[in-house]
C-alpha cells in the first residue's frame, strides 16, 4: 500500500492506493467521527464490492445504510440526489454520519454533493473503483450534479477524510472504461509532467494489460500532480484550470452527443486533440508532437477524432462551460508537452479553424 | 447608516444598517466582480421594491437577470432551487455573476443556496426585507433548504460579500411579521445579552411602533451579537448552536403544524417558553424570571403557549432535528436570563413533563 497526503491549510487527507483495500476497516474507522456509515454505490458495482466492504466494517459494529443508485451518468442528476437525501433522512442519519461514496466518478460526485449539502455538511469517504475515479474526482474536492443545459452546473468544493484506491477492483472495469481513464491519467503528463508521459508512451502496454505495479505506479503518479495542483489553487481561480486540459470541449462533446454516449475521458480524449490542434496553428506544438499525443491516445484505444458537430454548435455549447468569463472563452491549451496555459489569447477564427477541421 | 463588519479569517463582509439603502447603487457596485446581478425577490416583494433595487443598478450598465419566486416558506423547496438553476443557466449567468436576495429569510436563504452551489459557488449579496431577515439569517451564513422531512436539511454554509439592511422596508412588513422578527431580537438578550434584555423591555413600544431609530438599534445589536457569535464558531461546533434557543422545540412546531402555519419567529416565540420551562424544572430559572420572559414576548404580540402537539410527536420530530448527536436531543436552555447552555445532560422526564405542560 501507498500513502499520499493532499495537504490543505485546514483540512488535509490521505488517498492509499494498492490492491485489496477495499476490505481494511482498520483503514476507514479511525476517520468515523461516530459508527454510522451510509454507503453510496450503484447497480453496477453493489453486487461486486458492497458485501466486501460492508462486512469487516459491521465486525466492528458500524451502523451501515446503503443506498444503491441506478448506474449512469444520465442518472446525476437533481432527481437521484433527492433519492439519496430521501433515504439519508429515513434512516436518520445525522451530522456525525460519514457518507461513503463506493463506485466511479458518478458515485463519487453525487456522494460528494449530498454530503457537502446534507445537514449543511458531513463527512465524506471515497472508495473510488473505476479508474477515472481514481486519478480525477477522488482527488480536488469538487462534487456535484449535472443539469440539463450543462455537466456539473450544480455542485460545491467538499474534501474527502480519506480516499481508498484499491487497485484490484480495476479488474472488473470494462476496457472502455480502462481507456477512458487513461485519458485523464495522460492529461497529467501533458500538462506538467513530460517525464510521466515518456513512462506513459513506455509503458501502456502494461497498463492496458492492467499490471497492478504499473496501474498503482500511474494512479500514484497522477493524484500527486493533481494534488500539487489543487493545494496550490483549491478553488479554480488559476493553476487549477490546466487541469481541464480538453474538458472545455469534451464537455460540449458530451453535450453535444448526449450525455453517457461518450464516456468522459473518450471526450476528453478527443477534446486534447482538438485543444492539440489549436495549439499547433498557434505555432506552439509542433507536427510531430501533436503526432505524439496523437499515437498515446491511440495506444490507450481513445477516439483521436472528435465528433463532427457542427463548429457554431461547438461553440455554442463551450459557451456553457464555467470557464467563460466575460462572454470569451478560455482555453487550456499546450505550449509544449509537459506545459499548459489557460488563455482566453488566441484568435476566434484559429478556434473556428480547428473546429472546421474537425467538421471535415 | 451604520456598518458591521463581520469578521471571519478569510472572508469578512459589511452590514450596512440605515433607511432607504434599497436605492444605494453606489454600495453595491465595488462588490460586483462584473457587472451581472441576478436579483431574486418573490412576488410580495418585487412589486415593492425590486425596481428601486434595479434602476440605479442599470443606470451604472448593470446587467441585471430577474427571477421572482413564488412567496412563502412551503415553496423553500428543491423544485423552486431547480428553477432558480434553471432561470441562471438560461441568461448564461457565469461564475463572476453576483446573485442578490431582496425578500426575507426565505428568498435569503434559498438564493445562498443557489449561490453554494451553482458553478460550485458564486458571490452572494443579501438585501433582506424582514425584520427576522434582517437580524438573523443575513448574518452567519447558512443557507439551505427544507425536505419534505425536515426543516433546512439541505444546506451550505456561504458567506455573503454584502449585506444591506434597510429599515424602511420594514414599514410595509406584516404585523405578524415585525413580532416574528422581534422573537429572534429577544432571543440575543435572552442568550448573552442581558443588558440588551433590559433595553427591549423599556422599548418594545417603540419597536412595535417602528420608530426607525429604534429598529436601527436593535438590528445593529442583534447582528453584533449574532456576528460575535458566528465569527467565534462559523460551522456550529460549539458556542453557535446557542442561536437556536427555542429554534428544536420551534423546528417541531412548525413541522408538527405543517410549514408556514405558523410563522418561524412564532413558532421560536413558543419553543423558547419551552425552552424557558424546562430551564425552570432544571431549577435554572425563578418563576420570575419566567414571568420576564413571557411578558416580553407578549408585548411583541407574540406566541407564548406552544401548540397542544402530543409529546411524543414533539419527540419525534425534534429528533428530527440536525442537533441530535448518539441519538440524544441535545437543547439551548437558561441558567439565566442573559445566559445560554447547550447540553444533553437533563432527565428526559423533565423534558416530557415540559411537553406534556404544553399539552395541558
């Protein structure tokens, strides 16, 4: 097991990552501010890993409310978070009640959301098991819901107590689920972190063969850079932006096709390549290093072309991301691999360009 | 006009106190991160005052979104939150975009909300209209709304940038109302404040007569005490729960009678002589003192016998309520007029006599 610390002025916690944690209640009591827990999971991952969990922990006579969410990403929704206040009040949990969020980022972000707004606040276990869970929503404190004219719209900055990454529930992740969060474990490497992307480019054979060394070398890896990030700026006023490298236009991605046809990190994917290409005609990556980020996408089996939306439909729907201000939109874009920049600085028509291209 | 500042470590804000404040553009603007405001009133209040509120605002190019909701506590509810959400993305209100609250603690409370919680977070400016707006939930920051379970179950704590208190909105408030808001005055002289006790007992004719001079003074005070307490203890871990003298037994009248029956200022009126009778059984209070308490609240019109609920239903819903820690109801009593403790540690057969008095 490995242990990283995400250190915040007040509020510090610690992600352990590596295989079977899933069971180790002497990892989660200490964290119990009293023995009631209600476990957030889904259709999906309840079967596999409830009992698992819940058994060690009723050993130690914690008070255990689950509650099973239907599995999707259309279910994040306002709707579905009622349900979880609903069973959180029937069950009178209270202030001291941990709320345990058991699933992929969909669990984790409505556990979250509920939890930062459940009796105005309570604390907030994640035992992410999909690997997008892992290295992106485990780890910066952002929960919420979506709403239907935008991902995410509704939600709050609330920090877990701790995060438990247990590698070996990756072996039940389905391939396309595995690809996708490889795309926002690559992200790290193209943002801050050119040494990571070259083990990235060495290395994901392994990774997509799910060599549990290699899967918690990476997960470790990518919570550190996102961790540097998030304690340098835990509220999204600067640094923290580059973490959205190709999210701006996977979201419109998502949108635009509806949300769950695209996985997240699939947007994301194609959403890189989009912000790639821009980059390149702004003269800042070269050919050969859009070929590159091109080829490790490839190699993750992550869609490389984005959908062809139309271009005024694209920008419409960016129009909607948080990250506008004034009416412009901001970019994460690529000065080269390993160094981002989040700019509202280019030329409208260089964007149109890209967007075309992409349309062709 | 007078000003407090509420002082917390990071996020400090002013309350400004006087007449005709409503039309002060000028203390708005410097607030304003850009130059959109989405104003939330209800339909009581917009006629009154929302274009006094918007009219200098635009003259100064403030672009202003209206959302006006419909009036009254039952529609504290997460479909109207939803509209609020639905009415902000539909103007592309953006993370820079100020929402403002002009009404009373409903409009406050659920336009914090929205403000928690929409893009995870926007600024936050409250003009409260109510006396009991004005005095209590302005100051503190929590935000929220009610379940179908529960009073404020859903909720966050969210500060505002700004605060303007303006009495002359008080001159087209209810008579029942005014009293309301006067239940929550009473209760800081009540809890910490004994000299401020004494002042209201010589001048509630004035605060009934609402002499602005007087309102102006007990607003100030209020708020001072209320921010003494807030700054020392923002999440209610300890000194804050203080506050909510007469507020589990209140809780339970209102939703024992059904929201918006009787008012929260009433329903506190009542909770308090509870509050005030167990206190008395404990051996905390004289008779006097009782007495004292009792002919204050009458002279501000208010409720002093609870409604004739059955004990047990008074039981269960104050375990209802967010106070409630290992299953124990822990309640604000007197060991003195002026001074407040929040304990578990009484026999809860004093607790049922007091309830089962009420019920006499």
């Amino acid at each position: 097991m490995q242990t990283l610390n995400v250190e915040f002025a007040e509020r510090s916690y610690p992600i352990h990552i590596g295989q079977d944690l899933l069971a180790r209640a002497d990892l989660i009591r200490p964290h119990l501010k009293r023995k009631q827990v209600a476990v957030v999971t889904n259709t999906t991952i309840g079967p596999l890993y409830l009992e698992q969990l819940c058994a060690p922990l009723r050993r130690e006579n914690v008070d255990i409310v689950t509650i099973i969410l239907p599995d999707g990403e259309h279910y994040k929704n306002a709707e579905i978070l009622g349900k979880i206040y609903d069973a959180l009040l029937e069950n009178r949990c209270e202030r001291g009640t941990t709320l345990l969020a058991l699933g992929g980022g969909v669990v984790g972000d409505m556990t979250g959301y509920a939890a930062a707004t459940f009796l105005r606040g309570v604390p907030f276990i994640q035992v992410p098991t999909t690997l997008l869970a892992q290295v992106d929503s485990s780890v910066g404190g952002k929960t919420g819901i979506n709403h239907p004219l935008g991902k995410n719209m509704i939600g709050a900055f609330w920090q877990p107590k701790l995060v438990l990454a247990d590698t070996r529930t990756l072996n039940t992740l389905p391939d396309r689920e595995l690809s996708a969060g490889l795309a926002e474990i690559i992200k790290y490497g193209l943002i801050r972190d050119p040494e990571f992307f070259v083990w990235l480019e060495q290395n994901m054979p392994r990774l997509m063969a799910r060599e549990p060394a290699a899967l918690a070398y990476a997960v470790r890896r990518s919570c550190e850079n996102k961790a540097a990030v998030v304690a340098a700026d835990e509220r999204e006023n600067g640094v923290r932006a580059l973490l959205n490298l190709g999210h701006t236009f996977g979201h419109a991605i998502e949108a635009g096709m509806g949300y769950g046809v695209w996985l997240h990190g699939e947007a994301v994917a194609a959403g890189t390549m989009l912000a790639a290409d821009l980059s390149r005609r702004l003269g800042w990556l070269s050919d050969a290093d859009v070929s590159r980020i091109a080829a490790i996408h490839q190699a993750a089996n992550l869609p490389v072309a984005a959908p062809q939306l139309d271009p005024d439909t694209y920008l419409d729907l960016m129009g909607l991301d948080k990250k506008v201000q004034d009416g412009k939109i901001r970019l994460i874009l690529l000065q080269a691999i390993g160094k981002a920049t989040f700019t509202a600085d280019y030329p409208p028509a260089l964007l149109r360009d890209t967007l075309a291209a992409a349309h062709a």
